[in-house]
C-alpha cells in the first residue's frame, strides 16, 4: 500500500486531473458568465424573456429538483447554472440572440460552434475522473486563449470569479419588505409619494417568478401598481383629497397587507431553505 501513495506517477495524474477540472470550471462557468452579462446588458430584467422556450422550463426544472432535496445545503445559482453546457452552445446560436448579440464577438456560427462542440469529448474524461493526459491539459489553455481572444478585453479567467451568480434572495426580500413598509407610512397618511423604482426593481429578477419557488406573487404586484399610480397623482398642497379618495376606493389596506403577508411567507420559506 505505502508504494502507490509514493508513488510519483499517481501523484502527477491526480495534479492533472485537478488542473483539467480547473480549466473547464473556467471554460464553462466563464461563458455562463459572458451570456448573463450580454444578455443583461442588452435585455435587463427581461433577458429570460429572449432564451429558447424549453430551456426556460429546463432551468426551472433544474431548480425545482435542487430545491426538492431539502437535506442538502445549496446557494441560489443564476438559471443559466441549471442549464448543461451544450445548453450554453444553443443559447449562443439561438438566431434572434446571435443576430442581436454574440455574433458582434464570434463572427461565424459554425466556427464557435465547431469551438464549443470539440470540448464534449475533454469534459467527459475529466467529467467521469479518467486520467488526463498532459496534451489535453495543453489543448484547454489553448481553447481558452481562443476564446479570450473572442471576448476580448474579458477573459474567461476573470468571468468565472464572477460572484453575480449567486443571489442573496432573503437579504434581497428583507429590503424589499422596508421599503415597501416605509412607502406605507406615507400612503396610509395620504402623503405625497416620492417612489425610488429602484427600491422595488427586484419584482423583475428570475427568481421572483411565482414558477420559480410556487409563491403568490399577484399581491406584491398589485401593491406596487397601485403605488406607483398613487406617486402620479399631484403633490401640490391642497390635493390632499384627491389621493386620500384614490387610496380608499382602491382598499390600500387590504393591498398592503396583501402583500406583505406574502413577502413575509416568501421570506421565511427562502431563510429555512438557504
């Protein structure tokens, strides 16, 4: 036993395994990366809206499965990290969002391609623990210099360390539910509203979707629609009345209360899960 844990050779395979996992960690979580970037900068919240429609159900899927397996300890990974990574390759060809966007950087589909295709055959030896030779080591560096010069001034290196893939969602949902107790005082005084859209953007991310974790999202919505219609109305003084009577008629007790009930739910589902 004490020669194979001297043994030089088994030392050097396992060093080589470890670098090839490393490279293909940068490779695939690096192109998860580039797309949530590309896509958010050209979509913004709505960037789901744009993805192929089976790999929205296949990322909820994905999700739901992680969440199913509650004696586990998990993070909240962005919906592009329950995808597999041909998946990333179909994301990138997809017409309307290679027309729109990855064309700027890759130029020819087939080439990029052809690029990403070639990986499958690496990630599963290093994938399924083979030992990796040396010269596949040699053949991802070079891969991911190819495509750095693709993404340029990214890299590939830099996009893997990216922490946007996680969300802390009960932080999230914590502001979510002062600001929104902040905005009531005013309201329930009939008070002028100055709405920071800001404070109640998170309504728009991937994981407020009542798909995503089963709640009832219709009473946050409708609290925060009638917020912001209630911020239109005129703040001159003496116009008072005219919010006081839009308020009443829209039962801005009941919204609110609504909706923080459910936030309250939400909250306390994501604290025990995560």
């Amino acid at each position: 036993m004490e020669h194979l844990i001297k043994n030089s050779a088994a030392k050097i395979s396992i060093e080589d395994n470890l670098r090839g996992y490393e490279l293909i960690n940068i490779i695939e979580n690096g192109f998860r990366e580039f797309i949530i970037a590309k896509m958010k900068e050209n979509f913004g919240p709505s960037w789901r809206e744009s993805l192929p429609q089976d790999l929205i159900t296949k990322y909820k899927q994905g999700f739901k499965n992680e969440r199913n397996h509650k004696w586990i300890r998990s993070y909240i990974h962005h919906p592009l990290y329950y995808l597999d990574f041909p998946d990333l390759q179909k994301i990138i060809i997809f017409d309307k969002l290679w027309n729109q966007i990855f064309k700027e950087n890759f130029q020819r589909k087939d080439l990029i391609s052809s690029e990403l295709s070639s990986l499958e055959a690496s990630r599963n030896i290093i994938a399924h623990n083979r030992r990796v030779h040396s010269q596949l080591i040699q053949s991802l560096e070079s891969k991911i210099e190819t495509f750095n010069n693709f993404i340029k001034p990214l890299t590939l290196e830099i996009l893997a360390l990216n922490q946007s893939s996680c969300v802390n969602i009960q932080f999230e949902l914590g502001r979510l539910i002062k600001s929104l107790d902040k905005l009531y005082s005013s309201v329930k005084l009939f008070k002028t509203l100055d709405l920071n859209l800001n404070e109640t953007s998170i309504v728009s991310e991937w994981w407020f979707d009542d798909t995503v974790f089963g709640f009832n999202h219709k009473p946050i919505s409708n609290f925060i629609d009638f917020a912001k219609k209630y911020a239109n109305f005129p703040c001159d003084y003496g116009k008072g009345h005219i919010r006081e009577k839009f308020a009443i008629e829209n039962k801005h007790e009941d919204l609110y209360k609504c909706c923080i009930d459910e936030l309250q739910k939400f909250y306390g589902e994501v604290a025990n899960e995560y």
